[in-house]
C-alpha cells in the first residue's frame, strides 16, 4: 500500500440505506478532485438486511442463519434465501438505473447466495450422518451468511461510483473462496498491500473472515473489529464513524431533538462506560487498538456534514468538571442473592460471577453489603430463570430474587462537581422517581441510578435537565476541531 496521511471512515446500515446522502456528505462532501482519496471505507450491510441474514437483532425472529440451525425446520431457511434474493436484487433497483449496471449487480449477489445454498444443503447431508454434527459447524455457518451483507454493500457502492467517475477499489475481506485461512492483521495487510491510497478509495466489507473467527467474540459487532484493525494496520490519521446521528447529551426520542446537544470532544474512558450500558459509540475491544495507538476517534452525523462530530481521544479531560451524557438501559434485571452466611467471605461473589459466566449473561454493575450481592444484568428472562435456578443449587440457605429495573447514568470525563449526587437526586424526587440503588466510584465519570423501569424515559428527561441544560450548550458540549 502506498502510505499517505489517511483516515479510516466506518458508514452504518442505516446511513448506507440512503446512497445519495452517503457520496454527496461523506464520499464527496464538498472535496476537491485531489482531495477525494487518502480515505479508506469499511462498511457495513444495508439496513435491516444482517436481521435477515442471521436473526432479527431486537425481536429475535430469525433470519436464514436462525432457520439453518433450527432441527426442525430442515427448508424453510431455503425458502428464506430465496426470499433474499428478491430483497436484494430489490435494493439493487432502487440504486441502479442502468441496466448492465445492475445485471452486474444482480448477478454478483445471486452467485454468492447460491453458492451458500449449495454448501449449506452439502453441510445439512453431510450431518445427516453420525458421525458429523451440526453444532460443530454454526459458527463458521454464521460468519458465511454475515458477509453477504457487507459484500453487497461495498461491491455496489464501489460499481457505482465507479460509474460517476469515482476511482473505487472494491475490497472484499469475506473470504469467498480464498484458498487460506489467515489471521486478521495478516489478511488485512495483504488486502492493502497493492491499494494506492492517493488514486484508489478502498470500498471495504465490513465482515472479515479470518482465523481468530470474528463473531466468535464481537458476533454483530463484527465491522467495528474490522474498521478498527484497517486504521491501526495502515496507521490512519484518524478514525470515523458515520451514524444517522449525533453522539449526543442524550436520546433525542426521550428528552427531545431541541435539548440534546452533541458531546463534541470525550476520551475512551467515557466509550467504555457507555459499552458497558450496552450504547455503543465503539466496542471496547475495537476501541482498545485505537486507544493503544494513538489513533482519534471521530463519531459524525451523515446527515449533517458540516459538523465536526465527536473526538474521542485517549487523554481527554474536560476542561471543567461537567456532565456529559446522560445514558442508559431499560432492559435491566436485578439479581439479588441474600445469605445471612456470606458476611466477610468471598467466597460467594466468585460463585455468583461462575454461574454468570457459565450462562453467558453479562453484567452492567452490582452493589454489596454484609449479606447480599445484587448483579444487574443485561439478558434475557430465559437466560435470567437459568441463573436463578443455578444460583439456587449454589446457596441453598439463602434467598434468591429478580426484578426488572431501568439503569440510568450521568457520564462525563471528569464529574468532581461538588453536589452533583445530591442535585441529581434532588431531580429525581421533584418528579418523584424513586431511587433503588446508586452507584459511584472514586474515579469520578459516572453516577448510576436504579429506579423502576416504568421511571427509565422520564429519569432520563429529569437528569438531562438538572445536570446538562442549565449550561445552555449549542453546537457542542465542547467543539472538537476538523481534521
């Protein structure tokens, strides 16, 4: 690869839905012919077509993968593909008007779904022995079906800006009949090895198959890994990543679009906390190469490309103590194990992270005293019921109880604001919002509040306006400066 000062841009599904607003706000956006290049593109598949691939992401209900992996519905994921087809040859006639252009198109996808249905049928006769057993094979099943999403993406937005005179360098990292099995950083550097960064912009999938298997640790957070190894691989400048909105002060949906503001500058410290409520501005994991790095993060709104976005950078501190963000998840379950015998032993909170760890159920905090340990868990109520039944077995003597609750938390890079606890509590009664449990460490970026999952919107609105509002923001909490 021929090396230059460049950046590594991720554009989500949502954003890669809508083409035009893709090639005139981030593709183009106002550049000059010799400033178009120096940019490579990892993105990711059309909006809701991962959700058709593997399993819907919110509801559950299954896509082709779902249906593949279900003993009992031996054709019905046949029957899916062939509906995927139709989908996608669909969106295909919403972005090309030239014939030839989408024959193209068309084709590409047709071969690769085809291809999958013959090794799928191949694996499903193949299992039908003995001796070789289904479960063994789901996963790399997975990561196949994943990568037709990400291949349909990049393949026609590299054909069609090839068309509008974009020279556009396709980049498909999926693996679709590559002879070896690398590891990621080696594939990656292989990929871009012959890319000429100051004439080629790289269109690049999201997906990478390699041989650490990406879904194994990231399942759909997948395109993050990726976008995240190609900027520490070819030593971008900076990264960024396109969304349909802001990283903003809060939800918009909940505390509506006129008050929320975006953060404008934060550090990966904030990231992580916002990962951790299951709000991701970047996995953790993908964020951990930037951050060793050196490497910038920038999160932009695709619909608003005069903004600077958001800089999230290693060593970030605001420059006053403040609040930043106001964050959290509704779908929280409370597990409180109370046992009269765990006082001064511990004992029991390693048994208790067993069990968790055995069911694969993680969690978002906890809080203790002399006789009980309560974990806040993000998971589902089959997987919940499996705990509890476990946690059972593991203290016989004890007492084990649930509760649904909503975790709602104030994060900042730097939140020594003396008073602020007892503000925020104070907004919180005034519109009576009882509060379960609080929640703050010494290290002073969050302050985290239990209350009944019925209270979660109007916690949200109440700590929005107490600890962020009254500062009257307008561009940014803090404006992050252009490349």
């Amino acid at each position: 690869m021929t090396s230059l000062l460049h950046t590594v841009e991720k554009i989500g599904g949502t954003s890669m839905s809508q083409y035009e607003a893709v090639r005139d706000n981030i593709i183009l956006g106002g550049r000059s012919s010799e400033d178009l290049y120096r940019r490579i593109f990892v993105v990711s598949a059309y909006g809701g077509v991962t959700d058709e691939l593997l399993e819907h992401k919110k509801t559950g209900e299954p896509g082709v993968y779902a249906l593949f992996a279900d003993a009992e519905s031996d054709w019905a994921w046949g029957d899916d593909l062939t509906k995927l087809i139709q989908l996608l040859t669909d969106i295909n006639a919403t972005l090309f008007e030239d014939e030839m252009l989408k024959q193209q198109a068309d084709q590409f996808i047709t071969d690769r779904i085809e291809g999958v249905r013959g090794c799928l049928l191949d694996l499903q006769r193949l299992c039908s022995y003995g001796q070789f057993q289904l479960e063994e094979h789901l996963l790399t099943v997975r990561e196949m079906l994943a990568g037709i999403g990400e291949a349909h993406s990049a393949f026609n937005t590299a054909l069609k800006l090839q068309q509008e005179g974009i020279n556009a360098r396709f980049v498909d990292l999926t693996g679709w009949r590559d002879s070896e099995l690398l590891p990621l950083d080696e594939k990656l550097k292989k990929a871009f090895d012959a890319v000429d960064l100051s004439r080629e912009l790289p269109i690049v999938t999201g997906y990478a198959q390699c041989k650490e298997g990406l879904m194994r640790t990231f399942d759909r957070g997948y395109s993050e890994m990726t976008f995240s190894r190609v900027a520490v691989i070819t030593e971008a400048v900076e990264a960024v990543i396109h969304k349909e909105y802001h990283l903003s002060s809060a939800d918009p949906n909940m505390v509506g679009a006129d008050k929320v503001v975006p953060l404008g500058r934060t550090n990966y410290d904030v990231a992580d906390q916002l990962a951790n409520l299951g709000m991701e501005a970047i996995h953790p994991r993908a964020a951990k190469g930037l951050r060793q790095n050196g490497i910038p993060l920038r999160v932009m709104n695709t619909f608003e490309p005069d903004h600077t976005g958001t800089l999230i950078t290693r060593d970030y501190v605001s420059e006053k103590p403040q609040v930043e963000i106001i964050a959290g998840n509704n779908g929280v379950f409370a597990i409180e194990v109370f046992d009269q015998d765990m006082q001064g032993e511990p004992g029991p909170d390693r048994r208790i992270l067993d069990v968790l760890s055995r069911f694969k159920v993680r969690f978002i905090s906890k809080d203790t005293n002399a006789n009980t340990i309560t974990h806040y868990v993000d998971s589902t109520l089959k997987h919940v019921k499996r705990v509890v039944n476990a946690l059972q077995e593991a203290f016989p003597n004890g007492e084990v109880n649930t509760r649904k609750v909503a975790l709602v938390s104030a994060i900042g890079s730097d939140m020594q604001v003396p008073g602020i606890l007892a503000r925020s509590v104070q907004a919180l009664a005034k519109d009576e919002i009882s509060v379960l449990a609080i929640h703050q460490s010494m290290r002073q970026v969050d302050m985290q509040f239990v209350v009944a999952e019925r209270d979660y919107a109007k916690a949200v609105s109440a700590l929005h306006e107490a600890l962020i509002e009254p500062h009257n923001h307008e561009y940014a909490i803090v404006a992050a400066q252009a490349v």
